[in-house]
C-alpha cells in the first residue's frame, strides 16, 4: 500500500472519528515535547538532534520515563528530578498549546482530508516555535523563516487543498505568489518605517550621564542593547556631549555617532571593540529604530507560501490591529515604555491561525459580498 493510499479518506473512516481526535491530541503533545527543544535551541545555535533531552542546570540526561508530555511536568510539580530546580512552566504549555491545537485542525479538516489537517499541524508548529522565540529573544530563527518557505512550497505542491484545491503547478504557483507577496509587502512596511519612524530623540532635559558599555547604551532610569538599535551597519547613534570620557583619554564638546563598525568622535575614527566604556554627558541623544526587524519579513513570506496571498493581506492587517491593541495596553499599565521594541511576531502569528480556522472564510464573504 502506497503512501497516498494510507491517507484515502476511505481508510481513515473505518475507524471512529473521534478515535483520531485523540490521536491528534496526543500527537500534538509529543511533537510540542520537541517543539520545546527547538525553542530552547535555536537561539543558541545548538543542535535540535543531540544531546538527548537533559536539564539546563544540571545537565541530567532525562530518561524517557521522565519525559512523558503533559504528565510528567505535573507530576514533578515543575522541577528537575534529579537536582530539584525549577523547569519553565513553558514546557507543559507549549505541550499543551501544541496537543491542542493539533486536535483543532483534525477537528476542523479531518473530513475534508488528512494531509491537509496534518499539513496545518506542521505551519502551526512553525508559528508557535517562532512566536515563543520572539517573545524572549526579540528573533525568529532562519530555520523557522527560510525553512518555513522551503516547506511551504513543497506542500503546496504535494497538498493542492492548501490553495483551495487548485491543480499541484496552480497551487505551486500561488505558494510562490505569497511567497513573494508576503516578503514584499512586509518589506516595503519596513523601509517605510525606516523613513517614518528611523530615528527616536532621547530628551534628557538636563546634562546627563550617558554610558556605552560593551553590549548596551545605559541613559538615566534606563539601559537599551545594541542589539535593539542596531539592525544594519549603516544604523548610528548620534550626540552632542559637552564631556566625553574614554578609559584613556578625555574630550569636551564633540560630535559623537556610533555605528556596529565604527565610533567617530568629530573627525576622528575608531574601532568601537577598542572603547569597552565610554561616557558621555549629554541632553540629547538620537537613535535609530525600525518599525519591524527583518526577520518578520522572512516570515510573512513563510505564511504566504503556505497560506498564499490573501492570508498574507489578512495576516498584515490583523496583527496590526492585535498589536497596537496589546501596545496601547501595556503602555497604558505602564509595562511598556514608550519606544520601547515590541515583538510582532506572535501577532503575525496569531493572524495566520486566525486565517486557517475561521479568515479564508470571512475573506470569501467579503470577496463575494
């Protein structure tokens, strides 16, 4: 029996329904165990495949036994069996986030195909690894984006229903058609929000102290990383500072801009990786900021050759509308400063399940309203 057989809807109706509904469930448990590992990893440049599972305190390599999803988490109440720290309540929701999700596209594709609730599953993954990513890390992994584009565009292809049950090259066509919408379109946000929004004035009011360590920018009642401010060589900090002390040597009133490759200090050049500290006393001080990173922008072109180019507009304007939602609110409850970064990757990615359960639809009701 081919693999094309295995999934003939005929063969799955033999069984109950509901048996597979359970399946999904926990399916979606085991996969969300390995979806944790990626989450984990990735930002450190690990290998997802080896060690096996271990803890990050102790290093205890977690015997299978220990590593049941969902249950084994409860039943430690939250620590390591070995040394007793303390492991992320995260690990038991992504499981759960994960199972139950899984259990959401079986519920809602199930009749209509396997491959395709099961095609689902797989985007769905890749949307709660990258959000739970950016949320900590402010990144989504090339694996997740550049990957995710690969296997949109096969799947595509091997799963017309994807593109309403297009042939497999009409349906190729449109993955790349989203594909390229997807990255374009959210490019074009980012370059206009370079020129809208590219820098952020930082009023101090009075002179004050400004520090420049090794990794990060240190102002009055708050500390920016480099790595927020920075998204391309080009990007600088500039100041006026009527003191500028280096750890060898010291200026009065000097133009002072600072790139991830270079430190000018009026006409003179430096290396920054030679000035470890530097302070400056200062009232003004201009940053650059981006309205998006661009690693959003590999990932609207993921979801587009998945979902293709309708999903794309949907997803941009949905999570435009979530996140500024969610920022007005956290800035209102005063956990968000004002020109602050905030991930947008969840919201983008929170869009594109929305257009899997319930967005093509609304879309088609428009499109034929």
């Amino acid at each position: 029996m081919g693999i094309k057989a295995i999934f003939t809807p005929q063969y799955w109706a033999v069984v109950p329904f509901h048996f597979w509904s359970v399946a999904f469930f926990t399916l979606g448990s085991l996969m969300g165990s390995f979806l944790n590992v990626c989450i984990y990893r990735l930002p450190l440049g690990e290998s997802i495949a080896w060690p096996p599972s271990h803890c990050p305190h102790c290093k205890y390599s977690i015997p299978w036994y220990l590593n049941v999803p969902l249950v084994t988490w409860v039943w430690l109440q939250g620590k390591c069996a070995n040394c007793g720290a303390p492991i992320s309540v995260r690990y038991f929701l992504v499981e759960l986030l994960t199972g139950v999700t899984y259990l959401a596209c079986w519920l809602a594709f199930g009749h209509q195909s396997a491959w395709l609730a099961l095609t689902y599953c797989l985007l769905l993954s890749g949307l709660i690894v990258a959000s739970f990513i950016d949320i900590e890390h402010f990144i989504i992994p090339d694996e997740i984006t550049i990957g995710g584009i690969g296997a949109g565009l096969i799947c595509s292809f091997l799963v017309p229903a994807l593109h309403d049950g297009a042939s497999r090259w009409a349906a190729f066509g449109q993955s790349v058609l989203g594909a390229l919408a997807g990255g374009g379109l959210i490019y074009s946000v980012v370059r206009l929000g370079k020129l809208i929004f590219g820098r952020q004035k930082f009023r101090l009011g009075s002179p004050s102290k400004v520090i420049f360590n090794e990794t990060s920018m240190v102002l009055p009642g708050q500390e920016i990383e480099y790595g927020e401010m920075f998204y391309r060589k080009s990007d600088t900090i500039k100041l006026k500072a009527s003191v500028l002390e280096l750890c060898d040597r010291c200026y009065k009133d000097v133009w002072v801009r600072l790139s991830p490759s270079q430190l000018w200090i009026d006409d003179e050049v430096l290396n920054p990786d030679d000035v470890p500290f530097m302070e400056a006393t200062t009232e003004l001080v201009v940053v650059p900021r981006e309205a998006m990173g661009l690693g959003d922008v590999k990932f609207m072109a993921a979801i587009g050759a998945f979902l293709g180019w309708h999903a794309v507009i949907f997803s941009l304007g949905v999570s435009s509308m979530i996140g500024s939602v969610v920022g007005l609110t956290l800035i209102a409850l005063k956990l968000l400063g004002r020109g602050r970064p905030m991930q947008f990757g969840p919201y983008i990615a929170l869009a594109a399940a929305i257009w899997i359960f319930a967005g093509h639809r609304w879309w088609q009701h428009l499109w034929t309203w």
